[in-house]
C-alpha cells in the first residue's frame, strides 16, 4: 500500500510539474534541457566533462540547490544538493539519483516554459502578478447538524526533514478525516463564521500550513486534489520573495506560489517578512552594536538568540552616536512596517487578500528575551493591519476548538503528531466536538478531558485519577466539548484522600476567566477569576455535614444559571452568589481540580458526572 501510495504521488507531482501554466511566464534561474540516463551516487566519478555527473551539478547549479565548483565527481557536497532537491519536490532525500529523480529532473528542466535548449543562451524570465484567480472549491452549509466550534490543523512539511510529518502519514489522516465526513472551509468561511456566525457543517476545519516550504506544497498538492479539500498557506515573504531577487531553493518562489494559488486549492496568507529568523538579542548595551541576524546561536554575557517580534533592537542614537535599545516608537513602526510589508506583498502579487497572520516561532510575547511590555504591543499593532492572529495550543491542555466571536482575535491551531494514526486524528477532533446537556456519565475515559496541571490517569474501574506531582500543588482536568454550555447544574461523585481539596469548576472560559465551589475541611467557598483578579464572593461552614479527615465520599455541585452561582454538598446548597454588575463568564466548561500545599500530595478520584441543564 505504501509502495503504491507513493507512486500515486509522484505521479500527481509529474502531472503538477509538467501541464505548466499560462500565467508562469518566467523563473529566476535558466537552465538546459537536462536527461541523464544513468543512476549516480556517492562515490561516481565522470571522464568526460558532458558526462552525467557534469549535468548533474549543472542542474542543480541552475535550480539554486548547488553553489560548488562543478566537477564531475559525485561526492558529498553534490548528495547533499540532491537531497535538497528531492525534499523540496516532495521525495525521498535519499540522495541519490534513481529513476524517479531522473524523470523529475527531465520534466523541469525540458519543459518548454522552463527550459533553455541552447546552452549558450541564458534567458531572463519575469513575474507577472495575477489578477484573475480561480475561484475555491466551498461546502455547503447544509441542514445540519452544525458547527458550534472550528478546529483549525497545522502541518510544517511533509518530507523526511526531522519534525515534519512523511507523506504517506499526512495521506493516511486526510483520508482517515475525509472517510469520517470532515471537510475543509475556506479563509473566507471561518471569516464568516468567526465574525458572523455563519453557519457550517458540524464537521468542518482549517487546514493551514507554515513557512511555504516546497516540500509542503508537491507532496501535498495531489493529496488536496484527491479529497477536494483546501488549504492555507503562511508564506514568509523574505524567504520565497527575498529583496535582493534570488530564487530560494526550499522556500516556494514567486512562480510556485502563483502556481499554487492557480491551482484552486490554496489560499496564501502572513507569516511575515523578516520576522521568522533568530536575531542577536541585547541583554544589556555593554559592547552593544545595532542588532542583526544571528548566525552563530550563541548566548553571551550580552546577548543571546531571539525574535524579532517580542524584543527591542538596538540602535544608533542620531542625536548621541550611541547605541541604546528601540523606544516603544520605534519598535512599533519596526514591525508595523514588516507585517504590513508581507500583507501588501501578498495582496499585490497574488490577487486575494490577505486577512491572516500566523506567529513566527508561536512567540507573540511569552518568549521575549528584553521587552516584556512586547505581548501588550504586538496585541495593540496586529489586529490594526489583519482580523486574526494563529497561534499553537497543545490537544489535551485546552480546549482547541475556535468558537464564533466577532471580536475573537486570536485563533488556536493545532499540529498533529507524525506518530498519530489517521483514527488518532479523527479521535482528537471528534472528542473535542460539543456534548450535549443533560449529560451523564459513569464511565469516564482520559480522552474527554484535558488537563495541563498535575496527573489526570484513567483507573481500571473507568474512574478518574486526579494526583499532585512531586512539583506540582495539585491537578485539574476540564471537560472537553463542554464549552458552549451556558446555565447548569454540574454534580460529580469524588472519593477525597487525606487533606485534598475539591474545587468543581464551572464556566471555564480560559485560565483567566472561570468559577469555582471549593470544599475544604468544613468550609466551601464560591470563588473564581473575573479578567484575571483571583476572587472568593461568598463562604460558609459546613457545621451540619462535617467533611471529616481521611478517605471519604463526596456528592458535591456547582449551580450556574444566568448571573447567579452556588455551591452545594449532598445535595443541599450551601453558598450562593448573584453578579449584580453582570462581570461573570456567561458560559464554558465544566472541570474538577485537588488541591494541597505540600507538593505531590493532592490526590482525588473522580467516579461519576451528571450535568443538567437549568
């Protein structure tokens, strides 16, 4: 099966590489008619200078994979070009020439448009930008079910590079999405769903990919073709459109993207301009000199690696002649200038436009290395040049689904695993997908809760396993596809270890926004965060049900229903509190957390759920 799926590839790459396009009517590099008939590795060695390895490397030479002297001689500088090569059009970098690598090389290099018959001659091809695009394939909204939330699926290559994900994988989860009735949406759609509500089937995602890496694009191609789907493309415009007009060798050219925008199933948005590079960050100004491209991944005394969005440059004072670090000012117009630079690239070049930003290195603050107000900044300078940013969650921390918001500006993404299976795949979103009230449930697996603090296990007995590390206070977890759910009563069955306190949760919009009931010892407390401010707004004493020290079984409850929350035990409520300035969350999730002050030692078990609607 792998063996033919790979074939059904190749061929699909041909295919795409050979029936070239009216609107590329150029590339940046010329080259001759290229068919080498014999298979070459490491260690072949020419006689002759028309000799096969001598058109090799001039090949290689021409499509910018190959810098050396050329030789002859295939020795490790020229495999190493030829696994380049390979991975950027979507094979094996074995990094040797074998018959599929001989047909590819032919079919580039002799095609009419992209070849030069004459040896002596050396063409100068330009870019048109596009105007008339195709338009892209949409579903339909149908009659439902419909979508309550969009996950949105991220992918960095689909070569034998380490980190990305193999071919036949990316294959086997697209098929696996498609044969359990996923289908993509559009940009444009998710705009309209996010902003407006629009409707969707229940089933439906983003598919995006980053950096638009050549190795993306050949592989993936046919596969998009095979299920009808479509996909979106972060591009660093400084990498596939640098300024100085070279031809990048593993980043997609302008050709490329135009090629893939013509194709109908690819949209092209913002992965910046020049943002997605390590730079010298200044620690401090002893010895400093303005700040540039990293290139030696080294941390000093006054410097260190990092990014250019989240840390402040160093630069020449005019009025002093001295270096000191950007002003607020300077650092805004700085990467204002690079993402309105990449947007306007895009826009202008391409022919659709460009609503989209995805975060260099997923670092829009937290990673900063000089400038912690950079976060506060990058959300004020964003949202005034594209409607959403795409950042990365992990499955299984929070809850990834994207739900619609008019003034939602962020969006979740997601990276499936190259170990996953298709049915993992499918599992992961199928999970996350909104349950629905009354909900009951005895039996409880892993898989339906998420859980980023502490040990959450599944026991034997189907029970819930809630454990403090030895660094850790305690343990949450939180009900995946309970988001939506707005006014309930939320009861759970806990066996409680020695000292361990219960918290049920309530309305967990994100880890700033959320309620709780809290039993500890003979007390409960209705509490929770509003915008961040951690706040108890009311407490009592359990005096006529004691909870006594040791193991024993609680019947606890959390009580939501429009501004008003309470809390009880055994049924019977204990505390309650109305919002008369409407501050709580109006909806969220459902979770359960232990806590207790000496580290490792929290432990709780959690053996039924019943949630009713109110």
């Amino acid at each position: 099966m792998k063996s033919s799926l790979k074939i059904v590839i190749f061929s699909g790459i041909l295919a795409l590489i050979a029936v070239v396009p009216s609107f590329l009517q150029a590339q940046t590099t010329a080259m001759v008619c290229t068919d080498i008939v014999d298979n070459l590795k490491l260690g072949w060695h020419d006689t002759s200078p028309t000799g096969p390895a001598y058109q090799l490397q001039n090949f290689l030479r021409a499509a910018g994979f190959f810098s050396a002297q050329t030789t002859g001689k295939f020795g490790p500088l020229t495999r190493r070009a030829v696994i380049r090569f390979q991975i950027a059009h979507g094979l094996p970098g074995v990094g040797r020439l074998g018959p599929r690598t001989r047909a590819l090389i032919k079919s580039l290099s002799c095609s009419q448009t992209n070849a030069v018959q004459n040896n002596n001659t050396q063409t100068a091809l330009a870019f048109t930008p596009l105007t008339n695009v195709p338009p892209l394939p949409t579903i339909p909204a149908g009659n439902g079910p419909y979508a309550d939330g969009i996950p949105v699926l991220l992918y960095h290559g689909e070569g034998n590079l380490e980190g990305t994900t193999p071919i036949d994988v990316f294959t086997a989860q697209m098929q696996a999405l498609h044969d359990a009735g996923w289908q993509t949406i559009t940009m444009e759609q998710f705009h309209d769903f996010m902003k407006n509500g629009a409707k969707l089937p229940a089933k439906s995602f983003l598919l995006t990919f980053d950096d638009g890496r050549k190795d993306t694009f050949f592989p993936v191609d046919p596969v998009l073709k095979q299920f009808n789907y479509t996909a979106v493309m972060f591009v660093i415009t400084g990498f596939s459109m640098p300024d100085n007009g070279s031809d990048p060798h593993f980043y997609a050219n302008k050709n490329e993207l135009a090629q893939m925008v013509m194709d109908g199933h690819w949209e092209l948005e913002s992965h910046s301009k020049e943002a997605h590079r390590w730079y010298t960050i200044a620690t401090n100004l002893d010895g400093a000199t303005t700040t540039a491209i990293d290139t030696t991944g080294l941390t000093t005394a006054t410097s260190t690696p990092g990014h250019f969005l989240s840390n402040k440059f160093v630069v020449i004072d005019p009025a002093t002649g001295q270096p000191r670090f950007e002003t607020d000012a300077e650092y805004t117009a700085r990467v204002t200038n690079d993402l309105t630079a990449a947007k306007n690239t895009l826009e202008s070049n391409f022919g659709r436009p460009v609503t989209a930003f995805a975060f260099p290195f997923n670092d829009f603050g937290p990673d900063t290395v000089n400038f912690p107000g950079s976060a506060q900044l990058l959300a004020q300078i964003v949202p005034g040049i594209y409607d959403f940013a795409f950042y990365q969650v992990t499955p299984g921390d929070q809850d990834f689904l994207n739900y619609s918001n008019p003034n939602q500006f962020m969006i979740k993404r997601v990276e499936p695993q190259p170990t996953w299976s298709g049915a993992d795949l499918v599992n992961t979103l199928s999970v996350s997908l909104p349950k629905a009230l009354p909900y009951q449930n005895n039996s409880l697996s892993v898989s339906d809760w998420l859980g980023d603090w502490g040990s959450v296990t599944q026991t034997k007995d189907n029970t819930l396993l809630l454990q403090a590390t030895a660094s850790t206070t305690g343990a949450e977890a939180l009900l995946n596809g309970s988001k939506g759910w707005t006014d309930y009563t939320f009861s759970a069955d806990v066996i409680d270890q020695p000292f361990s306190d219960v918290t049920l949760i309530a309305r967990y919009q994100d880890s700033n926004n959320y309620l709780t009931c809290s039993f500890s010892g003979q007390y409960v407390a209705l509490g929770g965060k509003i915008n961040g401010v951690q706040k108890t707004f009311a407490s009592t004493s359990l005096k006529d049900v004691p909870l006594q020290a040791g193991e024993k079984d609680l019947n606890v409850g959390i009580t939501v229903k429009g501004n008003t929350a309470s809390c009880s035990e055994i049924g019977t409520d204990n505390v309650s509190y109305t919002f008369a300035d409407n501050s709580e969350p109006a909806f969220g999730q459902i979770g359960i957390s232990t806590w207790n002050a000496t580290p490792g030692q929290a432990e709780i078990e959690l053996r039924n759920v019943s949630v009713q609607p109110q």
